[in-house]
C-alpha cells in the first residue's frame, strides 16, 4: 500500500533530477508554457492543445523540440532561459508539490436541497476527524470550498472553471445528481482533479471509473434496476410501463431495467420520458395510461416527485388504483402527505426500493452533536466516505498530489486489514500495512471505483405510511478491477 504501488509516472525521490523521465506541467506552468510558446511562435496553438487534452503532461522531448527551433531562429539568450526553464521544472516542482502541499478539497452539490446540504457538512465532519488525527501527511487538509450547483448543468460547470482556474483543488465530492456529474466529470478527469460523488447513480457514469480519477460512494442503479424487477416479476406482473426523467439518472435506470426485466421475462411496454423543464405531468401521465401495461415503474427526480405522483392519480392510474413501483427517488417518509395531505392513503400500494443508505450509532452520534437539530438525510455516510477516502489514499501514497494518490483509492477500501476511522487507518498505515477502510456508509462491496455488490431496503406504502418491508444484496454488472 506504500509508494511502490504507485507506478513509475508517480513514485519519487526526493531530491533527484531525472530530465529524461515525463514530468507534469502544472496550471500555471501550463499557462506560463503557452505565453512564451505563442509568443515566440515555436509551438502552434493545436500543439498545445494536444498536450492539454492528453491531460498537460510534457515531455522533456517536447522541451527539446522547443529548444531546438528557437536555436533554429538564432534565439540564443532565448534558448539559454529555457533550457533552465525545463531544468528547473523537472528537478523542482514535483518534489515541492510533494512536500508540501496541503490537500484542498471542493464539495459540488445543491446545497438548495437537504441532501446536498448534509453531504456538505458531513464532508466538513470528516476533515475536522481527520485534522484532529494530525492531518494527512503531516498537513492539515483545508477549508473545503463549496460550491451551490442549484441542480444546473450550466451553474456547475462555471463553478468547476472557477476552481480549476483560481483554487488550486486536488479532489472535488460531487456532484449530487446524475445529470450534473455527467457534465462536470470530463473537465475534472481531465485536469488530473480527483472526484467522488456521493450520490449519482446512472449507470453511464461507469465509464468515467476507468479514468481513475472518478468514484463513487453509492452504487450503480443497475443493481436496483434488476431488484426492481425481481420484485415486480414476483408480483406477476409482465408488461410495464416506465415514466422517467429525461436525464442521465432517468434515460440510464431506464435502460438498465429493460436489460433485467428482459432476463425475467417482462417486457417494456413502453418509456415515457418528461422534459426537465416540465411543470405540469397530466399529459405524460396519460401517455403512461396509454401503455396499458400491467404494472407502471416511476423514475423522477427528486424535485418532481409529489407533482408526478399527483398526476398519475389524476389520470386513474395512481397506486391506489394501478400497481406502481418506483425507485428510491420516491423514498420520503412524508411523500404520502406532499401528495395530498387530506389522504396519504392515495399511495397506497406504491413499493420502491433504495439502496441501504443511512449510517447509524457513532457517526450520526457525532454529526449529531456537531450540527445539533440539523434533519439527518440519507446520503450523509456516503458524502462522509467520499472525504476519508480521498484522504487515506493521499495518506497511503505519501502525497496529497491527485496524480499520485488516485491509484491507491480502490486499495484503501478492499484487501486489506480492517480499520475505521482516520486515526487508526492512518496507524496501520504508517506501519507499512494495507487497509480496508470501513465506510460508515456500509452495505457495499467495493470493485474499481464503484461497489460491485449493495444492500437495498425494500420500502412500500399502507394506511398512507411509508415504511420499510425488506433488505435484499444485489451483484452489480460493472468492472471489478
């Protein structure tokens, strides 16, 4: 679990000047780079473009390529400045940046929303546990910054250019929604900026894993996909009907519950998707009816929820009335009564399923007491295991550097001797052993950046209460290592 699982690119001596090995151009050598390279002409814009979306590294053949075609315009003086330029880089900055750097971290979420908010200050509650054991490396971590997406695509990418451009940022935990870390994930992949979200479940975000810079807390939805069907299969029903958001969480659940139901049997009769701008759900609600499938499956967003549902029993085909499953984007104690407070019966029927969220004991004891009469929200231990993931793995690569540590995030939560908590993990390693972080969030088996196995809590409405009827793990289809 020591630097020498951490790959040549990663693994350094301190003190030692290796010119011919690749080294990294950080932000403002980047910027430096392109100023003088355009501004002497030697290296077109398309070049330096190249090198960036190749993820900024530049080799020291670069370095000569440029040194070679300033000695070709007789840019003598010009080409004594680089060539110390190109020593001064490779010998120095790394080990620096090594030495000293202070983890920063952002947290990307709505904080509009009460689970936003929790994941917020419980990423806060996990930098406080792991500055009181000592920080990592010797640093304290930082003030995590936070940044309101207010569930915008567009709100969220100008936050992640403000922190990529002026903060300095090695890891960001976020985003809250599927369709909001969709968007921002290529430009922090990309940047060599770590990140974890807590919360977003498509399965198209599986790709962005095999960065190693992206990983998730939660698991895929192709797991409750196929327990979804499972349960609706058990009920006898073999057509359904799917309403879902129009989204990278709707579109993807979608298409995995139409990969499981098709392996049981059931067929889809129909996917009927509603615009995100939507206000008023009467027509897809009778788009749905149309269908006339046996059972219907219900995939909003969480904003939405109650207004959907309350046009499902304007259109006959409420719970009440026609069988109806739903996904964990429904699981609120007090949805029966936002939908209509004069009879929470309406729901009656509704069955849905939801990961097994919810830390209990010590950890909401201690969230608890740091936010007293704060509602505790489901994603809090997942939000918390984002921060102490990334800070063990910095811990255990011996660096705070994203492009060293983003390597042993997979290990410091698999294989390894069981510890909970920063202090003790810290201990073990420090001792030279290999760890297996144990999340608060718990009910998860971890594969290469995502679990690969889940606990989900079976939950289902009578006498207008919503309540919880059942646990089953599933196995999700996604890479292991």
């Amino acid at each position: 679990m020591r630097d020498d699982k951490i790959g040549s690119g990663s693994d350094r001596v301190r003190g030692d000047c290796r010119p011919m090995r690749v080294f990294e151009v950080g932000h403002y050598q980047l910027l430096a780079t392109r100023w003088f390279t355009r501004q002497f002409g030697v290296v077109e814009d398309d070049e330096i473009e190249s090198d960036e979306r190749h993820g900024g590294h530049w080799s020291f053949g670069r370095g000569l390529m440029v040194v070679a075609r300033l000695w070709s315009r007789r840019c003598v003086l010009v080409v004594l400045v680089a060539v110390l330029a190109l020593v001064v880089v490779s010998c120095g900055t790394e080990v620096s940046d090594k030495a000293s750097r202070q983890l920063r971290v952002a947290v990307v979420v709505d904080t509009d929303l009460g689970d936003g908010l929790g994941i917020d200050r419980a990423v806060r509650l996990a930098v406080d546990d792991v500055n009181a054991a000592g920080g990592v490396n010797g640093e304290l971590v930082a003030e995590p910054i936070t940044k309101n997406t207010k569930d915008d695509i567009e709100v969220a990418e100008r936050a992640v250019t403000e922190l990529l451009d002026g903060d300095r940022i090695e890891a960001v935990v976020g985003a809250l929604t599927s369709k909001v870390t969709r968007a921002i994930a290529p430009s922090l992949t990309s940047n060599h900026v770590v990140e974890c979200t807590p919360s977003a479940t498509s399965p198209q975000l599986s790709g962005f894993t095999r960065t190693g810079y992206f990983f998730r807390t939660v698991p895929s939805d192709t797991g409750q996909a196929k327990l979804l069907a499972e349960q609706i299969a058990k009920a006898g029903h073999m057509t359904v009907g799917v309403l879902a958001h129009l989204d990278a969480y709707g579109v993807g659940f979608a298409d995995a519950f139409r990969e499981a139901a098709a392996e049981l049997g059931i067929s889809v009769a129909g996917d009927i998707f509603f615009s995100p701008d939507t206000v008023s759900y009467g027509a897809d609600a009778q788009r749905l009816k149309a269908l006339n499938a046996f059972a219907n499956l219900v995939v909003p967003a969480s904003r939405e929820t109650s207004g959907v549902y309350q046009a499902l029993v304007g259109a006959g085909i409420g719970p009440r009335d026609h069988p109806t499953f739903a996904t964990d984007t429904s699981f609120a104690t007090d949805l029966p009564e936002k939908v209509s407070p004069s009879d929470p019966s309406i729901l009656d029927g509704l069955v849905g399923t939801v990961p097994l969220v919810v830390p209990t004991g010590e950890f909401i004891a201690r969230y608890e007491k740091k936010y007293p009469g704060v509602p505790i929200t489901p994603l809090l231990g997942q939000g918390y295991d984002c921060m102490m993931i990334i800070a063990l793995a910095a811990q255990a690569a011996g660096s705070s550097r994203p492009t060293a540590f983003h390597k042993l995030i997979p290990d410091v939560v698999r294989d390894g001797e069981s510890c909970a908590g920063f202090a003790e993990c810290k201990e073990l390693l420090d001792a030279g052993k290999d760890i297996k972080y144990e999340m608060v969030s718990g009910g998860v088996v971890w594969g290469r950046g995502e679990p690969v196995s889940a606990t989900y809590n079976i939950w289902a409405v009578s006498g207008g209460k919503m309540s919880v009827v059942g646990q089953q793990t599933e196995e999700i289809a996604v890479a292991k290592s």
